[in-house]
C-alpha cells in the first residue's frame, strides 16, 4: 500500500474498468467509476467482489475494497478531485477523445491523464487535448487486476514526470509497468502475440495442421518456459548465430500478409466468433469454455501466490 491513499477514477465499469478499480481499491485509494449505463454501475459491486473471491479475497479484505470503490453516474462527479483518470472505454477511438476531451473540462490541472487500449495509438485518442504533457497510455491486460504487467506509453507530448508518476504509482500496487518509448500500434505485448496469431492462423489456413496441434505444441514447448525466458533472452541462450541461421532458411517462409487472414474473415462472417458462439478455431460447448476460463484463473492465482 501506498504511504498516502490517492483519489483515482476509472471511466468504464465493464472488463477491464471494475478490475483496474479493484487493484486500485484493494491497495488503499480511494477510487471513483464512471459509466454511462446505469446497469453497468448496479453490477459494479457485485462483479468486483466476484472478482475479489476468485482471487481467494474473502471477509473483511473484500469488505474494505468494496467500501473504497463508489460508483458515478456523471464524468464531472467522477474527477472532480481526482490524482489520476483510466480510461477503460471501448476500442472505439472517437469515444475516447470525447471522454478526454469531457474530463479534461472537470478534472483538476494536476491530473494526470492515462487511457487503457490494446492496439490504438495513445497520441490519436489524446491529440485534442490542451495540455497533452499530462497524458499517457496504460495498457493494462486481461484480467487487469490478475495480469501483472502494464505497459506505460509515451507520447512525442507526454512530460517525464508523468511517466515517473505513472510508473511509480504502478509498481507501488504491485503491477509490473513497463516503459514504452515510442507510441506504435499494438505497443510491445501485442505486437508480439498478434505477430504468433497471424502464423498460427495461417498453419491451419494452409493446411499444415489442426488448431488444437498449434495450441498443442505451444502448450508443450517453448510456452512452458516463456514466464522464465523471454523470447530475446532465449536467442542468446542458444546464440544469436544459430538465430541467425534459423532465421535465414525459415523467415522468407512465415506469413507476411499485411491485411488479416481471410480464413480469419471467414470465420467472423459465419458468425463463428468462439468460446461466445460456440464454434471459432475450435468448437466449444458452454462447459467447455467455462472450463477454461476457470483453469486460467486457477493458473494465474497460483502464479501471484508463488510470486508472493
């Protein structure tokens, strides 16, 4: 916990917005959740301590997290007095500039500014601010209050003192923030995982395998060891020679389709939207699915008890 509790708002009480307020809330601040559906806010509560318990959060810890967490109907209302906004809204561009855009009207001169995105360039959301040194990314990922690492963006505006701020308040609830320099699309992590997905999709479009052997091998290789040896440490492991030769007789070979697979747009005009229609890649019955949600929060649980 931090030395002094801080007011944070979060705009979005869905996925990502209910589990960034409960990392804040379960660390000590004070934290304020705007939402535009009313239905949204009544089930802010009730999903946070759904989250907290299959965190193994019980009794008086729960308690006191739902106490520092209140939900508001208004952006005025919501950062009013804030120390920092995250922005959780959907990957819509145009609705996070106008959220930004209102809650730069509101909130203190102080605040810092920090939007939550997967792939979308922090400087296009926040290119209509006034004041752009204050503002930042912070990618968290899925589930924000189990997954560790946020990635921390900065524009070609954002002042070093927001950074260091961003970061410190981060590492200080106990999240993994790294430092992202250059504003590029997808950031570091999902450069990295849509980069595999592209070559995955594309060994089931050509034929050389079922999805369930790419799940397969990754599962039982170089998967198992990725949590203890990232991919650029693993080159120097077995040496950026033979790296090199590898990559000289198979990179010419890999997937390099600048436009996404249209096996992929196949699947998506059919309706086959996965684990949520019950057929993608892979065909899933709804206990299926549930068992997998369920096994991933098992592992990410164990992994914060081991880390802890």
């Amino acid at each position: 916990m931090m030395a002094a509790a801080l007011n944070i708002s979060v705009l979005g009480a869905g996925l990502m917005g209910h589990g960034i307020a409960l990392t804040f809330a379960r660390a000590g601040h004070q934290v304020k959740v705007y939402d535009p559906f009313a239905e949204s806010l009544e089930a802010l509560h009730g999903r946070v301590a759904a989250s907290l318990e299959a965190m193994g959060v019980t009794n008086g810890a729960l308690k006191e997290t739902l106490e520092r967490i209140h939900a508001k109907g208004e952006i005025s209302a919501c950062v009013a007095e804030t120390d920092f906004v995250f922005e959780a809204a959907p990957e819509k561009p145009e609705l996070k500039k106008a959220l930004f855009k209102d809650v730069e009207q509101h909130a203190p001169l102080s605040a810092i500014l920090c939007s939550n995105t997967s792939v979308i360039p922090i400087t296009t959301i926040m290119s209509d601010l006034t004041d752009k040194s204050r503002a930042v990314g912070t990618h968290w990922w899925n589930p924000p209050h189990m997954i560790p690492l946020v990635e921390v963006i900065r524009t070609g505006w954002t002042s070093e003192t927001t950074i260091e701020e961003t970061v410190n308040l981060l590492d200080a609830v106990g999240k993994t923030p790294v430092r992202v320099e250059k504003d590029v699309a997808g950031f570091i992590g999902n450069r990295l995982q849509h980069a595999m997905w592209r070559e995955a999709i594309y060994l089931v479009e050509s034929g050389v395998c079922t999805a369930e052997a790419v799940d397969q091998v990754v599962n039982a290789s170089f998967g198992r060891r990725l949590s203890v040896l990232g991919p650029l440490a693993n080159a120097d492991l077995v040496g950026t020679d033979l790296t090199l030769d590898i990559h000289e007789n198979v990179l010419a070979d890999l997937d390099s389709r600048p436009a996404p697979s249209p096996y992929l747009r196949e699947l998506v005009d059919a309706g086959k939207l996965g684990m949520k229609s019950g057929e993608g890649f892979m065909s899933w019955t709804p206990e299926e699915a549930d068992e997998v949600r369920q096994s991933v929060a098992a592992h990410l649980r164990r992994l914060e008890t081991i880390l802890t």
